[in-house]
C-alpha cells in the first residue's frame, strides 16, 4: 500500500521512481442512501501553464475516451458505481503528455444532477489512487471525507510537472453545476 494524502497535500510521482511512465488513476465511490440511477462521471482536463487546454480534444471523459496522444484513455463508463475496487479507471503515459501541457486535473461530476436532484453529499468512501501500471502497485491514495451536500462536480486531484518531476496534490475542491461549470473553468466550451 502506497502514501495516504489528506485534502492539500502533495507528493512526488516520480522523484524516487525516475522511470514511472504508466500510470493508472483508480476512482471509486459508493452510494449511501440513495436508491435508482445515479451516474458518477470521472475526468480528465489536460491544461497548459495558464491552467486552461488547449483544445476541447484535452478533455478526455465518456463522451471522447482517448487523448489524440493516446497520452490518456479513460477505460469506461461505469454507470452504476456497484461492486468493490475501482469504479472508473484512466490510464495515463506520462512520457507522452505534450511538453506543452502542465497538469492533469482529475474531476467527477454526477450526470444529470440538477434533474435527478442528486448531490455528492449522497456518496460515500470516495477515493482516488495512483498505481504503477507496470507493477500494479499502489503509489498514492487520498480518500476523499469531507462532506459535499450541494456539490454536483469535485476536482478530486492534480497530477502536475515540475521541474521535470510529475507531483500529485489532493484537492477535494467541490463546485455547483456539474460538468458544465468545470468546462468553463478549464476552458472548454461545453454549450
């Protein structure tokens, strides 16, 4: 079992594993009174330095499951959230991410909540982590324990380069207004 982060923290990915490149991001969830669809979306926004993509291609969810770098494929929509371990995985290269690109902000939105009246509040044991694709080891997990009532849409972590080393900082950051609100955030036109 890997480090275990409290929302702020940051460690580094590849100080002390200077040949990690495949990485797998492992989010999982459970429900916790709430009975019928209920659709948690993980996501990926592949940004520049001003913290913005450089085209709608950057971000890579259900609906565009692979960077055009193949960088970062999204493995699936799991539309349920059932079961035990990962709910959602995305792989990502790290040696094939653009020079020109920064950070990896790694989201989840709940589909359809402002209809369903669903919120993050209604989900429990949230958590994200990093393995090593290649030894399947866990590196990192930063179980998410904080209380989103409102909320519709989480930035649940960054993976960030720099000076040439790839960190990762658990945010835990909630936001009204689900997917939309974050592609306006990350610079996507999502109307």
């Amino acid at each position: 079992m890997g480090v275990s982060l409290s929302k702020g923290e940051r460690v580094s990915l590849t100080k002390d594993r200077p040949s990690l490149n495949k990485i797998l991001i492992g989010l999982g969830w459970d429900l916790n009174r709430y009975e019928g669809d209920f659709d948690l979306d993980a996501s990926v926004f592949l940004t520049k330095a001003n913290g913005k993509v450089g085209h709608d291609k950057d971000f890579v969810f259900y609906g565009n499951l692979e960077h055009p770098t193949k960088s970062i494929v999204h493995t699936g929509d799991n539309r349920t959230g059932e079961g035990n371990g990962d709910d959602e995985v995305i792989k990502v290269k790290l040696n094939n991410i653009p020079t020109d690109y920064t950070n990896i902000v790694v989201a989840v939105t709940i589909y359809d909540a402002q209809t369903r009246l669903q919120n993050f509040g209604m989900v429990d044991n949230a958590y994200i982590r990093i393995i090593d694709e290649e030894t399947n080891e866990e590196l990192l997990r930063y179980d998410l324990s904080e209380d989103f009532s409102t909320e519709t849409a989480l930035v649940v972590a960054e993976i960030y380069k720099h000076n040439g080393e790839w960190k990762f900082k658990a945010v835990g950051s909630g936001y009204n207004g689900g997917l939309q609100t974050l592609c306006s955030r990350y610079g996507i036109d999502a109307e």
